[in-house]
C-alpha cells in the first residue's frame, strides 16, 4: 500500500493491493495517517528530494557538512513521519476495535507482535534509505543503531 498526497488536481489517493489478512487493516490505517499529517509527509518528501537530487548517486568520498546535514535531515524527518504514521494506525486500530467490537492487534498476535510488527518497517526505512547511503558513503555500518549514532553525531 502507498499514499500520495492531494493537491488542486488530485485528490489524495491510498493505493491498495490485495487485502492478505488483517494486518492490511493497519498498514491501510497506516497510509491515511500519512494523509492526516500532510505537514509531516510533506518535509519528508521534501527532505528525501533535495538529498536525492543534490547528492544521491554523486561522489561517495564528498562527506561535507551539506551533504551530511542534508542526509541527517532527511533520516530524521522519514523516521518521524513514518512513527506518526504508525501511531496514527494504532491509535485508530483501537479505536475500531471498541467501535466495532472486532479483534485486530489479538489476531496479529497481541500488542508485543504488533510492536514488532511496526519496529520491523521502522528498521526498513532506516536500514533501506539510511544505512544504505552511509554504507555508499564508506561508513561501516553493522546494525541500525550504528547508523542511528552516525546521524546524531551530524545532527549535532
Ligand atoms: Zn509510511
């Protein structure tokens, strides 16, 4: 499933493929909340262009201060628009549970698989778009909080 933000032509639009089980329910709850928080959406796409156009797929040894900054501030405004994301979903996932009496999170395994359920696509988002880049950039990365502490250190 994707979103994609509305504007004066179109109207927003969630992309559904095949409803697999009830885990669509939240990853489907997961893209309105995309949708809910423009503002947050907005700075990560906006954040994910500049770094990509400016200096993705360019020269793997230029570890400037812009460059880094743009990488760190692009990590930072994905992560954050993808936990409100989340949030978004679990938050009205139980919401539907109480209106509807229907059981989501107990047929995904309970709160503790749902957690991991989530953390497992935070760790995609960080390992695919941040690790990835600073691998390319020549920094050893082991674990995702190895990419974690890099960006702090440039956040700062
Ligand atoms: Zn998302």
């Amino acid at each position: 499933m994707a979103a994609k933000l509305g504007n004066e032509e179109h109207p927003p639009e969630i992309i559904i493929g095949k409803f697999k089980g009830v885990d669509a329910i939240v990853d489907f709850l997961h893209e309105c909340g995309h949708l809910q928080d423009a503002t947050s959406t907005r700075t990560a796409i906006s954040a994910e262009n500049y770094y990509v156009e400016n200096f993705f797929n360019k020269d793997a040894n230029d570890h400037s201060p812009e460059r880094m900054k743009a990488l760190s501030e692009r990590s930072t405004a994905v992560i954050q628009s993808e936990r409100n994301a989340w949030a978004y979903a679990l938050r009205n996932t139980r919401k539907l549970e109480q209106q509807f009496g229907i059981n989501i999170i107990e047929q995904m395994g309970g709160v503790s698989d749902v957690v991991k359920y989530v953390n497992s696509f935070l760790d995609k988002y960080e390992k695919s778009t941040i690790a990835t880049e600073l691998e390319y950039l020549g920094f050893p990365i082991y674990t995702p909080q190895d990419a974690e502490k890099i960006m702090k250190e440039f956040a700062a």
